[in-house]
C-alpha cells in the first residue's frame, strides 16, 4: 500500500479542507511517485524522491505534527502494533 501520483493530488485537494497535523495511516504507506512526477506537482517535492515511506513528506509538506502507523505487526516499523481486527485499546479511543 502506499501513496501514488493520483494519491498525492487528492491528498493535496483534501488539504484545503483540513489539516493533517495528528496524521494516522493504516500500515507504514510507500510513497510510489518518480522525480520528475514529484516536481510536475511542485517543486518543493523533490526532495521526497528518495523517501520510501510518506512520513517525511506528511511532516514536512502537509504539515504534520504527528505521523502514526498502525499495523498488526512491527514489520515496516509501525509505531502502533494492533490487530485492526479487535476493539482499540483505551489508550487509542478518543485520540484528536
């Protein structure tokens, strides 16, 4: 899973309507979008190029304070490990 060049384009429209500070994604999400896509979009996203997971690019670009992953194990180096399968723990309801 992971985000593409349509991806991006809608999570750059979503951005007018919100914002991404407290960002989850469900598993660590590949970014999959080449150089000069990246730069056709802005340039300021060339600097991604290299990245392999959309976190950098959610803190730095989109302006996100937090970046979480929630996945069932801590394979791709999830920062939450859990079983989306069960009820979320307490610790996790009510997060803002």
């Amino acid at each position: 899973m992971g985000v593409d060049y349509v991806s991006l384009i809608f999570l750059q429209y979503a951005k007018k309507f919100g914002n991404f500070n407290k960002t989850i994604t469900i598993g660590r999400q590949n970014l999959f979008i080449i150089e000069n896509r990246l730069s056709k979009l802005d340039p300021r996203l060339k600097k991604f190029k290299n990245d392999i997971y959309v976190d950098n690019l959610l803190k730095d670009y989109f302006s996100s304070s937090i970046v979480d992953s929630i996945d069932y194990s801590n394979f791709e180096g999830a920062t939450i490990i859990h079983d989306m399968n069960k009820p979320l723990p307490d610790r996790l309801k009510n997060q803002v």
